[in-house]
C-alpha cells in the first residue's frame, strides 16, 4: 500500500507549449506548428511558403504572392495575425503529437486599427469566438480538452467584415499537457488500487 501511495502522489511534470517561444524562421512545418491560411474559416489549410523578416516584424511566414500582409509573423515579444484582402483567415496550427488533456490558455489582443475576428478550433470545430478591437482590447481564452495524436488546435484571426487593413492582431498562447510518464505512474497507481481493493474484497468474503 506504501508503494501505491507513492505512484499516486508522484508530481505530473507537464510540457509546455509556447507558439511565440517556439517560433522559427528555419522551416514550416516547425515541430508540431504549421504557419498558414484558409480561404475559409476550418477549410483546408495552405502553408505559407516565405520565411524571414517582413513588414517591420523579425520573425514571418507569408506567401507574398498571395498578399503582402497576409502571414503568422513574430514580433520578436509575442505572436502576430494578420488576415488577407480576400477575406482569407490568417492560421497558427498546433498539431498534437503527446495525447492527454491540455491546458489552453492565452488571449487576442488589439493591437492594429480595425475589428478582426478572432477563434480557436480543434479540429476544424469551434471552441471559442470573439472579437479584437477598440473595444475588446484583450480577448481571453481558457479550457481543458482532452487530445490524441494527430489532431490539431488552430488560433485564428479573420478580417472582422470590414477589410484587412489594420488588422494586426497579437496573439498569447500556451498548450500543456502532463508528460507521458507523469500519466503512466499515475495509471499505474490507479491499477495497483483496484487490485489492491479487489484482494481486500476477496478476503473479507472468504
């Protein structure tokens, strides 16, 4: 029974997902992100194919035959969104490779002249929506979803109904999910309970 105990009350040490901390100008597909676009809010998502320093910011990924603007950039300090003229949704795809439940955390914030349309969907279906603008000037999200390998988390910013000029939008994120090890010593525990429970139930029948 001590050594049921001590499985159980072993610390889940989690791993922590930052997209602005993450962020590279190397490759894209980087890891478990995809820098991107979709014409369409949870269509098909096209990877950007340019990366580099762009418009003012250190970090970027656009396709700038697509639209000067449109791209995932960093700023060198956070996340940054901007949408296309053609109604395009400007994409950060988190694709989980360690399943457990996630922690997602972060916000949207206000950071250029027009309204965008900010959400967060996990595998294409919403699970959060909200505005950025004057007067939504943090946009906060925070829910618990329990995710296998393969499935994906995007962060999103379209152009708000009112054209993608100013439409700049940071973005706060963090995605943590106990490690593996952390679930199996904790599993483990759990077992060795039940079969612990069961021989005590055996014994006070006999």
């Amino acid at each position: 029974m001590k050594l049921v105990a001590l499985l159980i009350a072993a610390p889940a040490a989690a791993a922590t997902y930052n997209p602005h901390l993450d962020f590279s100008n190397a490759s894209n597909p980087n890891g478990v992100y995809t820098y991107g676009y979709e014409a369409a809010l949870g269509g098909p998502l096209t990877a950007f194919t340019s990366g580099g320093a762009a418009n003012t910011q250190p970090g970027a990924w656009r396709t700038p035959a697509v639209n000067a603007f449109l791209g995932v950039y960093d700023t060198g300090t956070s996340i940054l969104l901007h949408p296309g003229q053609s109604g395009e949704y400007s994409i950060l795809r988190f694709t989980v490779v360690t399943a457990g439940r996630y922690s997602i955390n972060g916000s949207f914030s206000y950071y250029g002249t027009n309204t965008t349309d900010v959400h967060v969907l996990v595998d294409d279906a919403p699970v959060f929506a909200g505005l950025s603008d004057s007067g939504h000037q943090l946009t906060g999200f925070g829910f618990s979803q329990l995710l296998t390998a393969g499935q994906t988390v995007d962060f999103a910013v379209g152009n708000g109904g009112n054209g993608y000029s100013g439409d700049s939008t940071l973005l706060s994120a963090t995605l943590a999910v106990p490690e593996p090890a952390a679930w199996a010593l904790m599993i483990a525990g759990f077992s060795l309970v039940g079969v612990a429970t069961r021989r005590r139930a055996v014994a006070l029948s006999a």
